[in-house]
C-alpha cells in the first residue's frame, strides 16, 4: 500500500468497499505491505483516530507530526 493521505486512502477504500477484502486477504497470510500512509492504514489504531484502517498490525500509527508532508523537509 502506497504513501499518500492515508485518510483520503481509508475513505476511498470504504467507497469502494475495499477494507474488508484486503482485511480478509492480510488475515488468510497474503503479505501486505505499506510504506507511509500505507503503514498508518495497516495500523489497529492511530492516535489521531477517526479514521478507516485495515487493523493488520498490531500497532498504533501516528500521524505525520509535521502536518502536510511538504512541511516534513
């Protein structure tokens, strides 16, 4: 799972009704990867919260702490 806005992703992903065939797909051993936004969607939790994830990884994900990614650098 790509980096991006990982709440964009999450909303679009329950548009399309795709979080519980991944979810499915991740609990049956199929690997998933996720780098940035990917990673906080795999995620049980975040901090933030208020947000769709696949809760694949027992983790809790926070935020970009720096807000936009263009203000990261």
């Amino acid at each position: 799972i790509p980096g991006g806005e990982s709440t964009t992703m999450g909303r679009l992903m329950q548009k399309y009704d795709l979080i519980e065939p991944i979810r499915e797909m991740g609990q049956e051993g199929v690997p998933i990867y996720g780098t940035c936004a990917g990673l906080i969607l795999l995620a049980v939790k975040t901090v933030e919260g208020g947000q769709p994830l696949l809760e694949l990884m027992d983790m809790v994900a926070r935020r970009n702490a720096f807000g936009r990614p263009v203000d990261s650098f």
